[in-house]
C-alpha cells in the first residue's frame, strides 16, 4: 500500500469518464417484474437494481484528453465487498464475465493475463474514443449487493501509459441498490424513562437483510398502518389492556408512536403486533427502565463503516438508520483511513464530507453522533479514534493515519492525539482480521475502555461463545486485565451493512455500549467513557448495573475491606440462562431466581490491591451482556 502510495503518476493515469447504458435483470428476476434501464437522452435519474440479484450491466468507457498508450490498460471494477461478483473474463459461464469493444477508435483492447484489466493493442486510444463494457455478460450475469444503498459506484481505473501503476478515473458510474419486501418488524423505546413523561418509541420494517423498506409483498406499507401495543409479561408496570395505535407518518419504512405519559417507577416490558394487512409482524420492545436519577442509561454503537471505505451506503444514510431504524442514542461512524478502493486519509474531500455529515446529523439532545475514523494497521492492530469537540468546533478533526510514517505506532498516534479532545477503542482485539499489539499497553488518558463484542465476535475470553475467529491464546481482554491493564467494557458493531445497532440481523453478530450519562452531548458522553461507567453487549439491549460498596462499573475500591457488599441489577430481553461473577480471571456462577430479571446484593470475600471483578450474563437466546470491571487500589 505504501509503495502503490509513491508510485509514478502518468498525466494519462487515470484519465476519462464512464457511464451507464443499461442495466437489464437476468434468470429468475426476469419474473420478478423487474424490467430493464436504458439510458435515454436527457434523462438525469440513475438505474436502481434490487438487492442479491443477477444482474447485466453495460457501459460506456470514454478515454480523458490525454488518451491512452499501446500497452495501456483499463480496469472494469465492481465494489470488492459483500458479494458482488468480481470482474473476471476467463469464464463465460461463471458470474461478473466481463467483455471489452472498441465502438470508436482503431485500437483494440484484449483480457489482459490475469483476468481483470483490458489491454490496449494495435494503436494507442486516442481522447474521445469509446468503449463498451458488459459487466455480468455471460448467462448467469453478475450478483448484486446483498444490502440496499444510494450511489452504489462501478470503478474504472487506467494505467494510461502501461508501467503497472494505474490511478481511479474521477466518480464513475452510480446506481441505486433498492431493498426487498419487508421480512421483520423492529421496535425500540428508550433504555431508560422518566415518570409522567410520555413515551414514544419507534417501529421500522426491515427486509431478510436488515435494509430499511417501506415495502410489502403486495404493496407499500400503509400510511395509517395500525398496531396493538401490550404489556409483557415480566413488566413490573401495567399499561393496561392492549391498545391500538395509528402510524400518523411514515420515513421509509420507519415511524414514532406517542403512548402517552408512564406513571410509577419499575420496569416496562412491552409487546408489539400489527393489525391488518401487518397481522403477521410482531416485535418485543427490550426492557424500559421508569425511575428519576442523575444518569440515565443510553445505547451507543461507536464502530462503523460506509462505501468510504470497505461498508456500504453513505454517511447521511448511515445516521438516518441509526436514528430511524435502530433508535440509537449515540453513534459515530469510523471509515477506514487507508483500507477500500479510494484511501480516505488522501481524499479531503470525502473527509469533510464525513466530518461535515456527522455534525449535520446531530441532534441536540436527542442524538448525539461523533467524528472519527479507524485506524488501520496491518502491524499493531485496529483502533477507532472518536473527537469529542462540539459540532462545528475548532480544530477540526484530523485523520493521523497508520500508513503516516509519523503515526504508524499506537504511541505515535497517541502523541498525535495527546492535546486533543480525543479517545481511542481497540477492538477484535484477540484475533482477526488483525490482533492488536498489547506490547504497546493502552494509553491511561486515551484509552479508557475497549471493545469486547461486535460483528467479529468477542474478545474478552477463549471460554465465552462466539469468541473472535483466530483467537489467540493468552491474548484475549480477560488475559490483559490479569496483567494489569485496567479499562471498562463496550461493544459496537463494526457493522460494514450500513445498519448501526442492528448488523446481527443480517450477520448474526454486533455489539453495543451501554452508557451512563449526565446528559446526552459529546461531552457527557466522553466523561462516562472516561469514568468507565458502560457495560457492553452482543448487541441485545438489556439494562444492567453493578456496584461494589456503592463504586459503580468502571470505579476503583480503596483496600483493606475485610468483606465487599456487591450489587446487581439486570433486565434481560429474553429469560437469562446464568450470572457469572468474574473475580481477577475466576468465574463463579449464579443460577437466577427470575428468568427475566436479576435484583441481587450479596456479600464477597475482601478484594485484595490490583484485583478486578466483573459480571457477565448469559441469556438462553445468546446474548451476552459484560459489566465494565470495579478494581481495587490503585494501578501498577
């Protein structure tokens, strides 16, 4: 990558412009309704093509003013990520075959050995001339996408002078990947709620793959969609007898209910089921915690990605879904600095975009996103870097890039960040894609927690479910917490779908952060990180608290107690299969005496000066739940 970095530039390097002639459905989608897209003159809109089909795909290459040589080559290049198939032209029955024709010009272009540019031959292309590329040409054309996204971006690249090194033609062409009928109805409420305060939570139609829709087998989801709206049982407060609802908007697929004011403190476990052409959808809220308090429990996914990088779909529909579909309080998208198909730390562009797109979707407190991006290193292992200033605040934030021979160490990108209003989250951090490097032991200020759960899996204990693929032994979070390292848990969820909070629909894993919070603003965000006052999650959204001696998750014991009182509180989204108590490494387990609730103070042999102890839960479903850990004494 560094190399490709201080490669050679031809001035006919990347030159000229493409576009798409057509787009027609090929085998089974041709039944599906679908129809073919022709470009027509004057004609502004994009194609848009459904998610997971076959498709055909045409077209037009235009060489830029500086032409292209003998020798040269053009490279046809579909998304390398979440399945669609790659350019290859060895194999006409196989998917993504690709052809190549000169329409105008003397030249011709030929496959080239390896099976994925076209070479130049006869003649140098003059500018202007044009070539027909048909992308999926053979019988089984080419796989889509599996998830819905707008601008989803056909590449073309150009080695103009035929020396190895080619450069992206500037935008490409961009079409519409639309998503499927809904398949799955998503309901969430607010963690926590104050009395007499009126609740609204919010319902979205998703489709098999967790892409947002407005979609029904026989139509549009209709505009005044009805939905009986009941208690559970395990709900220590009664809303009463099942009432129905009326949907008064609809935002692709998603829409607030108002339920009204809750009276009483205790816990509210609501159910969800459509009425009408809706009949056969239905949802659980996850638990609703009622009471008054200083801190208030908020969800936040602070790992993601878009097209920026190796995820899909934009940065405004990134927090759209966010904010719409999966109700999260807090989120920060961090694209790669230097892993897709355009490094994002050398496009200023596209990081203002990001940037710029992230304070735009803010919301004053309602929603709070955060700035940041992953720091990728192929060496030391992955970190996210989140800045905490205010929207619109001086300094901006900056990309310090693993791949900046100047931050290319975790202690270099510390000291980068050292008079910055920053954080960095280590994550998979046991295993792959890339472990981290714990010989550079995380910064006291910088790195106050870590992530133990996401879509890789976790990385807190070989011994736990789903543990992170390629683990390595010894390497694991719980493993570095016996060596002394002291920080809180979160989860997020590295989603590459653009659907935060909500990947494991589709990928079957994720990861959030459980926050306490003075308020909801960058600022009180950061000091709960800070305090370590979070637990993390697979992606569940249960409510959980633990305090030793009244030192909450994430505090610090003084020693000498001869004896600790501890104390658990945790509402569960589905019935709890145990309680493990995690004493320095050492696990104890509890059998629940509710299948949906744990309210529990106990007695605990005296904590002696450098241990940790934490609670995981297990719930039969699989989800999985980590308290940040309370330690005793001060730190080595």
């Amino acid at each position: 990558m560094l190399a490709e970095q201080q490669a050679p530039v031809d001035p006919r390097d990347g030159g000229g412009r493409a576009w798409v002639e057509r787009v027609e459905p090929i085998g089974a989608e041709l039944g599906s309704g679908a129809s073919a897209w022709e470009r027509r003159e004057g004609r502004a809109e994009k194609p848009t093509v459904q998610v997971a089909t076959r498709q055909r795909f045409t077209f037009l290459f235009e060489v830029g003013p500086l032409g292209i040589a003998e020798g040269g080559t053009i490279y046809p290049t579909a998304e390398p990520f979440w399945e669609w198939s790659a350019v290859q032209h060895f194999e006409p029955g196989s998917p993504g075959y690709t052809t190549a024709e000169i329409i105008s010009g003397e030249a011709r272009v030929v496959p080239d050995a390896l099976g994925a540019g076209f070479v130049v031959e006869g003649s140098a292309l003059a500018a202007g001339d044009r070539i027909r590329f048909v992308y999926g040409a053979g019988e089984e054309g080419a796989f889509v996408d599996r998830y819905a996204e707008r601008d989803a971006t056909f590449f073309f690249s150009v080695d103009g002078d035929g020396d190895g090194y080619r450069r992206f033609i500037e935008g490409g062409p961009r079409f519409d990947i639309a998503s499927r009928d809904a398949r799955l109805l998503v309901a969430h409420g607010p963690a926590e709620h104050r009395p007499s305060e009126t609740l609204s939570i919010r319902l979205a139609f998703v489709d098999h793959q967790g892409n947002r829709t407005d979609r029904l087998e026989d139509g549009l989801i209709p505009a005044n969609a009805r939905f009986e709206i009941g208690t559970l049982p395990g709900s220590t407060l009664d809303f009463g007898p099942p009432r129905v609802f009326a949907a008064s908007s609809w935002q692709d697929g998603s829409t607030d209910l108002a339920l009204g004011p809750v009276e009483g403190s205790g816990v509210l476990r609501l159910g969800v089921r459509g009425l009408g052409p809706l009949e056969t959808f239905t949802a659980k809220l996850p638990p609703i915690v009622v009471r008054e308090g200083a801190r208030s429990l908020v969800w936040a996914d602070l790992h993601g990605h878009t097209a920026l990088s190796d995820g899909t779909g934009r940065p405004d529909d990134y927090f759209r879904y966010a904010r719409e579909v999966a109700r999260l309080d807090v989120v920060s998208l961090t694209d790669h600095d230097h892993w897709g198909i355009r490094p994002l730390a050398l496009d200023s562009d596209a990081i203002r975009t990001v940037f710029d797109t992230t304070d735009g979707a803010e919301e004053a407190g309602r929603f709070v996103t955060i700035p940041g991006y992953e720091w990728t290193s192929w060496l030391h292992g992955h970190r996210h870097v989140l800045y905490f200033d205010a929207p619109g605040a001086e300094p901006r934030p900056e990309i310090f890039s693993a791949f900046d021979v100047t931050t290319d160490r975790p202690d270099e990108l510390w000291d980068a960040l050292r008079d910055r209003n920053a954080l960095t989250f280590a994550h998979h951090s046991a295993g792959d894609p890339v472990a981290i490097n714990w010989r550079f032991r995380p910064d006291r200020d910088l790195e106050p927690v870590t992530e133990v759960a996401s879509v890789h899996g976790q990385s807190e204990s070989m011994e736990m479910p789903v543990p992170v693929q390629g683990g390595i032994p010894g390497w694991f979070v719980i493993d570095t917490l016996r060596a002394g390292f002291r920080y809180g848990f979160i989860g997020s969820g590295d989603s590459h779908d653009g659907h935060p909070g909500l990947p494991q629909i589709a990928g079957g894993h994720g990861g959030l952060a459980g926050l306490f919070v003075d308020g909801l603003d960058r600022a009180a965000v950061k000091a709960a990180l800070r305090r370590r006052q979070t637990f993390a999650t697979n992606g569940i959204r249960p409510f959980l608290e633990v305090s030793i001696d009244g030192v909450p998750m994430g505090g610090t014991l003084p020693a000498g107690k001869d004896e600790h009182r501890l104390r658990i509180r945790y509402e569960a989204t589905e019935e709890i299969e145990r309680v493990e108590l995690v004493r320095s490494g050492r696990v104890a387990t509890l059998e629940p005496e509710n299948p949906l609730s744990v309210d529990l103070e106990r007695s605990i042999p005296a904590l002696q000066p450098g241990e940790f102890h934490y609670v995981r839960i297990r719930q039969d479903d699989g989800g999985n739940a980590w308290s940040s850990p309370i330690f005793v004494g001060k730190s080595r």
